[in-house]
C-alpha cells in the first residue's frame, strides 16, 4: 500500500523525484532531518512528498550505483521526525523509499538487486519487515522479493 | 564512537528498534577499513555465486518487470513517445523472451508475416492481440497495458493526421453550425 493516513487508513497520492540543490536548503531549515543530506548530495538522492505539497518533504533516500556488482545499495533513509515514532500520522514512507530502489534496480538490469548494510543488532528486524535476506555481513533482496514490495508500497491495489 | 553507533544511541533514546526501521537506514560504519574490505569481498562472492546461478526463468523475470514498469511509468507521461510505441514495446518484449520471431509468432498464434508487420509498425494491433500478450507474459503485461499503449499512440495520431482529417472531411455535408 502506497502512503497512508494513519488515522482514516485512506491512500495518500505521493511523489518520489529527485532531489535538487534547492532542496537541501528546505531539508536543512525543516528541522525534520538529522542526518547531514548535503553529505549525500554526490550520490542518486530522492525525496517523497505528497502530491501538491512539495515543499513537505516527508523523507529522504541516497542511493549508491554498483554496476560491475549488479547491485544498488541503500546507503541511508531518513523519515521526517513527525512520522517517525508513536506520534506519526503517516504510514509506510520508508517502504515506498525502499521499493523505489528496487524499482530502479530492476530498470539497470541488476534483477531488482538492492543492498543494505545495517547495524548487527538491526539485521533480524529489516529481514522481518522487508524481506532482505542475508549476504555475509550484508542484506539483500531481489526479484521476486523486491516486486513484492514495489507491489506492496508503490501500487494502488485496483493496478 | 563511531557515526552510526552515535546516531543509534541518539535514536534509541526516544524510539524503539522497531520505530527505528521503520523510520531509518543507515550503513554500520563501525568496523575498521580493513574489516570493511573483507566484509566486501565476502558479500562480492555471494553476489557473483548468486549471479552465476540464476536460471534463465529468473533472469527473464528480471527483464520482464524492467519492461512492465517502464510501462507504468510511461502511463503517467502526458504525451506520447515513439520509444514507447506499440511495435517498440512488443520488439522489445520480443527480444526479451530470447524466442525467434518465428517461434513468438507460433507462440500467439500468427503467421510471422503478421507478425513481422505488428513489429514493424505496419499493422494495427486488435484487442485478441492484446489477450495473446496477457496470456504469453503470464498476466505480468497485462492486456489493458497494451491496450494504453496503442490508445495513447492511436491518440497521437488522430490528433496529428491533418491529411486524413482534410481527406475525410470533403465526405462530410451539412456540419452543424455551433456558437
């Protein structure tokens, strides 16, 4: 299921784009975000935010491109603080971050291969909630496994 | 202490590790360079073995959902483009199944000659066509995407033909007199 509003359950239209120079001025002054995203700026960097509400941006990806490994690894996903925790109001952001990913590794041909390399003490909870299998001391998902989740976070279900 | 530990240890204060995941992801950083290379080169191994042990079923799978969300995305264009014509788009799944364009055509049912001209963009597709796809491609391409495709190209080209438009328009009398 794409965004949801927690508290009706209805599917909130969304966008995924690239992030532009501009935006790392809005993320920097929206105190949302902890992490340093102009430190990110170098790799393939993507916002989500609600149709019609662009200048609330509801979290962030930065992707890094490993052709010769036939891979895309999540190098960091961060949701804004006010749907982080028991007081968020939105549903499902960093899943639909995550399916992006897949998505595009389906389209460079690496099978819909994305990896992570999560803190140890993490590992059991990203394979619980995303399926990500283990690759020695990094997670992977691919075909089958990221479809299900492009299915999952970026469809409408009549689609 | 390293980034991640310090931003875990930030995070974990007011959040559980459950509201972790679901609200970030963040490469561990706390293992020395070295360590790093060897944690590399182990996951390049598996990733290489699992490369070299794909069947062919799962490969086409990859290339099948490459072609079905380019085909998505493009629904959510506006215009029309020539790369996502219909004839593009069945070459390319053509090209996909690695079967020769005479086996495809045994495939759906064709002569290759009525093939061979689908491919080429020298004859229009029918919606029979369309099922034919849907039934090939397991249901992943979807009758109703190749009907989009070919009705936002039939689009195009009603709204641009302006010799047909003058052609049929002298078989027209008595036009209605509007405003």
């Amino acid at each position: 299921m794409p965004l949801k509003k927690i508290s009706t359950g209805e599917s909130l239209p969304s966008i995924i784009s690239r992030v532009v120079n501009d935006d790392y001025v809005l993320i920097d002054k929206s105190g949302e975000f902890s992490f340093d995203w102009t430190a990110e700026s170098g790799n393939e960097v993507f916002k989500i935010y609600l149709k019609d509400k662009q200048e609330n941006i509801l979290g962030l990806l930065s992707l890094m491109d490993y052709p010769e490994e036939y891979r895309i690894h999540l190098n960091l996903i961060e949701v804004g603080k006010s749907n982080v925790g028991k007081k968020k109001t939105i549903d499902n952001i960093a899943g639909c971050l995550i399916a992006v990913a897949c998505k595009i590794a389906f389209d460079r041909d690496y099978f819909g291969f994305v990896s992570l390399k999560p803190k140890t003490k993490l590992i059991s909870l990203y394979q619980e909630v995303y399926g990500f299998r283990q690759y020695g001391r990094l997670l992977g998902i691919e075909g089958e496994g990221s479809n299900q989740l492009i299915k999952k976070y970026l469809q409408d279900e009549e689609e | 202490m390293k980034k991640s530990e310090k931003m875990y240890a930030k995070l974990s204060a007011r959040l559980t590790d459950e509201e972790i995941v679901d609200g970030y992801l963040f490469n561990d950083d706390e293992v020395s360079a070295e360590e790093r290379e060897v944690d590399h080169q182990e996951f390049l191994a598996l990733r290489m073995k699992r490369l070299s042990e794909m069947t062919e079923g799962e490969k086409l799978f990859g290339r099948l959902m490459k072609l079905k969300y380019r085909m998505q995305d493009y629904f959510e264009t506006k215009e029309f483009d020539p790369a996502y014509s219909f004839a593009r788009l069945l070459k390319g799944y053509s090209s996909i199944i690695n079967r020769s364009n005479k086996e495809f055509a045994k495939d759906l049912g064709l002569h290759h000659s009525k093939l061979s001209r689908l491919l080429n963009g020298k004859e229009k597709p029918n919606v029979e066509l369309m099922y034919r796809l849907d039934k090939h491609s397991n249901g992943e391409l979807p009758a109703h995407y190749w009907w989009r495709l070919y009705a936002k190209e039939f689009e195009h080209t009603i709204m641009n033909d302006q010799e047909k438009r003058a052609e049929e328009s002298k078989r027209v009398s008595n036009a209605l007199r509007t405003g």
